[in-house]
C-alpha cells in the first residue's frame, strides 16, 4: 500500500456546500416561521377577543 497515493474520488465540495447552505435555510425557516406565524395570528386576534365591560346597576323605585 502506498500511502502517499490520492484517492480515486476527489472531495466534493459543491454538494458539500450546498448541504450546508440547505442546511443553514432550514434552519433558519424552522426558528423564525414559527415566530412570525405566532405573531400574525396574535395581532389580528387581541382585539377580537375583547368583550365590553358592562354592568348592571339596580334602580330603586320611589
């Protein structure tokens, strides 16, 4: 064996790279969509949600 002889495959860094770019936009994706879904839908909804305060208030009659 000689081990000062290369490989027959040669690295790939293109796949290599773009593993990591794929890698880094899921990534990404997975931290922020989740985020910015919660905070749409809890925008719009606060207002909605709210019910008038009233009260009922006895009258006496004279």
């Amino acid at each position: 064996m000689n081990s000062n002889s290369q490989s027959a495959n040669p690295p790939d860094t293109y796949s290599h790279r773009l593993a990591d770019i794929v890698g880094t936009a899921i990534a990404l994706l997975t931290l922020t969509l989740p985020i910015l879904v919660i905070a749409n839908y809890s925008s719009t909804s606060v207002g909605n949600n709210q019910q008038p305060i009233t009260y009922n208030l006895k009258t006496s009659e004279d």
